[in-house]
C-alpha cells in the first residue's frame, strides 16, 4: 500500500496536474474539453458545465491534500467561470453545456449536472472558505429538492425553467428511464460535499432519505448488484449489471454515511457495500488485472474503459481497509 500510494501521489503530481492545468483557457475562462490523441487542444468545442464543476472539485480537493496553494488560481479560475458563465441567473441552476466563448448552447437543466456542481463548490469552500461558495452550493441543493424530486425520489432532466423533459442524457442501452442509479448516486456524492462543508440538518436528513432508497430500491441482495435504470416507480428497466458504478458505490456510499455519524446507517450500508465490492472481484475482475464494464442480459461487455479502472483501484483499497483478511482486495488494488 505504501507502494501504490507513492505511485499515487508520483501520478497526481507529474502528469494529471500538469495535464489539466495545461487545458486553461486564459482567454474566454474555464478549461478545454475536447483535444485529439496528439493532445491539441480544439479551443473552438462546447464546454461542460460537469466538467468544469468536476475541475473545480479536482484542483481544491488537490489543493487540501497535497496541501499545496499554488493549485489555488486553478480553482480559483474554473469557479470563476462556473458562477460567471454556467449559473442560470434567471431561473437558477447550471446549464449543460456552453459554446467554446461561454455562451448557452444548451441550457437544459439535469439533477446530475447540478449535484456536480454542489461537490465542486463545496469542495472550494473547504479549500477557501469564501462564504458566496458555499451559499451557492446550498442554493442548488435546495433547487434540487425543490424542482428534482417527487413523493419517491429523485427525477433527472429538465428544460431551462425546470419543466420535466426525457432523460436521453442518462439513458443508454436502449431504454428511456425516469431515474437512474447513477443520478442518485451523484446526488448522494454532491450533498455529502455539501454535508462535510457545512453540517446541515437539512442536507442530512436528504442523505437519509437517498441511503433509504438505495438500500430498498435499487440495491439488488439476490443479484448482489444495483439496478441501473428504472421507471417511476423503481422498476428496473433492464437486466443490466454496471461494475464500474458497483465498486464506485462500494467506497462512496461508505464515505457519505461515515459523514453522518450514525453507526445503524454506517453498518447497513457496509453491509451491502462489501456485498457489492465482494462481487466484483468474483465476476469482474480479470486475471490480467482489469475489470471489464458491463454485463446486459447475461452478455459480459469485455471492454476497459479508464474510469471503471480507477474506480476499481480506489473500491478495492477501501474494500481491502474494512476486512484486512482479505490481501485478495489489496492485490487486485495493486
């Protein structure tokens, strides 16, 4: 462990820090989002509002662990261009996506999209302390719960002025869902930022609610994995098995409920945390040391994609640190 975390810090510091810090557009604000394999940059490309809100997360959450403020202008600059370019300042909230100099190129409204930009400002505000930070991540988080939910849950895609619209951003595989695992997952991840932020009751009591959910809803005990996509009323749509969003939730869930300081939640939620990091590494994870993406129908999709990769790296450290019997999860960390 001591190994990999060297080589950890080695690959933050010599090669991602660079690389992102190289994609700053000192011109019109933000940073790019699109180059080719030879690394130019195309500077004409619509830019992310999820990928700026998730640079923002990057380079303070860096800052505070590496304890290093030179990253500070680099968080500094993406917040800037977030509460500048990406905020609605007429109807609230963050838009999908700007054209190259900053202007709405579409200005749909997603949970997902705001619950990034709640974890990155969040983030910022422990990295700063700047108040307007963390008033704005409380903003979106009261957006959310008021615009994004129902009596059952959490709801996805929205127009501009927050009517409801099809979720084709977060629906793959051939179905149309009205919520999603990944949706509610992201949510969970950005008001855990916001809780760590700041210990919000409000914000606590919304975490309960989505581990209740998780836990009855879209955790599957027979399958030992999370349904993906559902209707309205948590019908899965699919049979579908995502083995990057399982290890993901595997040490994210954890992390949140750890948050909330309530040993009941923390043992059913490790509980079925291990069960889905547990079966992983049974079905996923390969001899050569890679785990593939998905399985649909009983179809096992073999490719490797970079971010279940990473993913599986950080689920089967924190795996391996809840049952240190178990070298099997520190061995396939490594």
């Amino acid at each position: 462990m001591r190994r990999i975390s060297q080589a950890a810090r080695q690959e933050l510091t010599g090669r991602l820090l660079p690389f992102w810090k190289a994609l700053r557009d000192e011109e019109i604000g933000g940073y790019y989002g699109y180059m080719d394999f030879d690394l130019n940059r195309n500077k004409k490309a619509e830019k992310g509002c999820i990928l700026n809100s998730r640079i923002l997360w990057f380079f303070s959450e860096a800052a505070i662990v590496l304890q290093n403020d030179s990253l500070i202008p680099y968080a500094r600059h993406a917040y800037a261009f977030l509460t500048e370019k990406c905020l609605d300042r007429e109807f609230g909230g963050m838009y999908w996506s700007l054209t190259w100099d900053g202007s709405p190129l579409d200005d749909s409204k997603h949970t997902y999209n705001q619950a990034f930009a709640i974890y990155g400002l969040s983030a910022y505000y422990r990295l700063t302390g700047e108040k307007e930070a963390l008033e704005l991540a409380q903003e979106l988080f009261r957006l959310i719960e008021k615009n994004c939910t129902d009596e059952g849950g959490y709801l996805e895609a929205f127009s501009r002025d927050f009517q409801p619209v099809s979720n084709e951003k977060l629906s793959e595989n051939g179905v149309m869902a009205q919520r999603t695992m990944n949706t509610l997952l992201h949510v969970f991840e950005g008001y855990a930022g916001l809780y760590q932020a700041a210990k919000d009751k409000s914000v606590a009591a919304a975490m309960r609610r989505i581990l209740d959910i998780y836990a009855a809803k879209v955790y599957n005990p027979k399958l030992h994995r999370q349904e993906v996509f559902f209707d309205k009323d948590y019908r899965s749509l699919i049979d579908l098995t995502s083995y990057g969003h399982d290890i993901e939730s595997s040490w994210l869930m954890d992390w949140g409920t750890a948050l909330l300081e309530d040993e009941t939640a923390r043992r059913a939620v490790f509980a079925i945390d291990s069960d889905l990091a547990e079966n992983i590494l049974r079905t996923a994870l390969q001899p050569e040391g890679c785990v593939v993406n998905e399985c649909e129908r009983g179809k096992v999709d073999a490719h490797r994609i970079w971010w279940v990769q990473a993913e599986a790296v950080l689920g089967f450290v924190i795996a391996w640190e809840k049952h240190l019997e178990r070298i099997e999860y520190r061995d396939a960390a490594v």
